[in-house]
C-alpha cells in the first residue's frame, strides 16, 4: 500500500480533534477505508509520531488502540496543520519529488517562515 500523505495529516488532526487525550480506535476518515488508515496509523505508530497499544495476539492484522499523539506528531502537525502551508508544502514536494517525513518538515517550516515574512513577523 502507497503512503497517502493527506491520509497521514487527516489522522494526526482527527487524533488532535478528539476531546481527550487518548482515542479508542484509529479514526474513521471520509474517503478512505478501515485497512488504508489502519496502515496509515501504524506506520506513524512505527515513526515516533503516535503512541498506542497494538495487540499482535489476536490475528492476522494488529488491534491498534488508545491512540495519541507524541511529542513529535503534535510538532509535524503544528507544521502541516494551515491548509495553505500544507497546499505549498505538497506542491513543493511534487516538484522536488520527495515525500520524506523530514521533506514534509523541512518545506513546511520555509513555507511557515515565508508567509511570517510576509506578514512582517520576522525580517
């Protein structure tokens, strides 16, 4: 299965956008089935940028349960999260023809410096 970079935002904004710290089970997103955001969620468990309990014992496909965020997944997010940063961050991805999670990171945040420039934030 491909890594969808829009699926990996949607799930670190629905994790954040629960009322508690902690969620049940791996969201439900519009678009997407339960096996693509069940890889999806693994695979950010896997990077550091989720923390959860996933039980192996049971089957073929791991439980994955009492999800959260980490330190480093509430980071990538606060870079990712403005739609305009995430339209400029994706473009300039496609045109470098990286989709690494440090890519992701490293265009982000000149996407972030660019427009605090612009409002006359920083010099």
């Amino acid at each position: 299965m491909k890594r969808d970079m829009d699926l990996v935002r949607e799930i670190l904004l629905a994790i954040e956008g629960s009322p508690h710290a902690i969620v049940g089970l791996p969201p439900v997103i519009y678009g997407y089935t339960a096996p693509q955001i069940s890889h999806h969620t693994h695979m950010l468990i896997e990077a550091g940028y989720l923390r959860a309990v996933v039980d192996r014992s049971h089957s073929v496909t791991p439980d994955i349960r009492h999800i959260g965020l980490t330190w480093q997944g509430h980071e990538l997010l606060e870079t990712i999260r403005d739609p305009e940063i995430w339209k400029t961050t994706k473009h300039g991805a496609a045109t470098v023809g990286s989709w690494t999670m440090g890519m992701i990171g490293t265009l982000a945040k000149a996407a972030i410096e660019a427009k605090a420039r612009e409002l006359g934030l920083i010099g």
